[in-house]
C-alpha cells in the first residue's frame, strides 16, 4: 500500500529512543540474558543499571542492557506515527559475561525478579539466549526490518467512526481486522440496513 493511496503523513516520535541492535557473536565471551521484571519499570530498570554498572566499574562485564523494542506505526487521526512497542513487557536483555558477582549485582537491583533460567537446588542458573532467539529477536530490534508493523488499538466488536472517504461521519463496529493488509471491515447503517464496508486503518476512530 503506497502512501498516495492512503494520503499517509509520517511522522517521527522525536521521543522515541532507537533500539539497539542485538549483535550475536558465538566466540564472545559476553551472551544475552533475559530478566524478569516488575512490569512497567523497564525505563525505570535500565537507567538504575546504567549508572550502577558505570558507577562500579563494571563496563567490562555488562556490555549492553536493552529494553526490547520493535519499531511498529500507530494510526490517529489518519496519521501513522513512528513509535516504539515493547514486545517483551515485563522483561529486559542484559549482554554480560556473567559470573557470580555480576549475577548478584542484576539480582539486587531494584524491580529485577530474576534472571530466566533453571533452579539447581536452591540457586537459580541463568541460561543464555539461544543463537536462533538471538537472531529473532535481533530481527525485530533492527530498524532496516522489510516488514512494516501497525499497532492495532481496535479489536473485534469495538464502536468506531469513519472518518474519511464516502462513508465520512458514519458510525459502526469492527467486524474483522486484517492486520497483514491494514484493513477493517466495519459493518454500518446504509439507508436503514446493516452493510458490511472494508476501510483502511486510518479511515477509522475509536467512538
């Protein structure tokens, strides 16, 4: 779908902080671990141990904390909008070439629950990402990704209004969203019968 067809303005969230890219070295000693969080405190997580780590001298041991974004678009008001969605909520991807103290110092920060792994006995053995959810995950962090991403604030059944196009003003609910195509059919009121319309994601409002 080109731009012209939609009369699409982009627009770049200036706020929007660009990912960083996951690099996936088999012979580094550094590997990418998953932590567990209290969710919503990525933001709050990542900046705590950006300074702990510089603070303690620890640069050589903990290379990179990520929040794991995806560059997805959001529609409002018939605009598409660069923003950055946590496809991971609740987690956190630390590159650490870990050893006891490094895994103590993540497990005492605050909001951490801790690091994905297995239970031996009483301890917790942190397991590091595998080269194929390295990949993946580097894949969604990449900001040259082929694919473009819509973040779809409407679901099945929700009332919206048209609000562009013929059926400009018209009122109705979402009968099916098709995500890959970035199209809606919403099924309105035409001269007193229900009539079902395929519309594109930024003809639509939420009432």
């Amino acid at each position: 779908m080109t731009e012209e067809n939609v009369n699409i303005e982009e627009q770049k969230d200036e706020t929007a902080e660009t990912p960083a890219l996951v690099e996936d070295d088999a012979n580094s000693p550094y590997k990418w671990y998953a932590v567990r969080i209290v969710s919503g405190h990525e933001n709050k997580v990542k900046l705590y141990l950006e300074n702990e780590i510089r603070a303690e001298g620890l640069e050589e041991r903990i290379k990179h904390v990520v929040i794991p974004y995806e560059k997805v678009y959001e529609v409002k008001n018939g605009k598409k909008k660069i923003k950055l969605k946590n496809f991971l909520p609740g987690y956190i991807l630390i590159n650490a070439d870990l050893n006891d103290n490094i895994r103590d110092f993540i497990a005492k920060t605050p909001s951490i629950i801790n690091m994905v792994g297995v239970k031996k006995g009483k301890k917790l053995e942190a397991i590091p990402l595998s080269v194929a959810e390295v990949k993946r995950i580097q894949a969604l962090l990449s900001e040259e990704s082929a694919t473009e991403k819509i973040d779809i604030n409407f679901n099945v059944g929700d009332a919206v209004k048209v609000t562009s196009g013929p059926f400009n003003n018209f009122n109705g609910n979402i009968l099916e969203i098709n995500p890959e195509k970035m199209k809606v059919k919403v099924m309105v009121s035409i001269f007193g019968r229900k009539t079902p319309i395929e519309l594109e994601l930024t003809q639509i409002e939420r009432e």
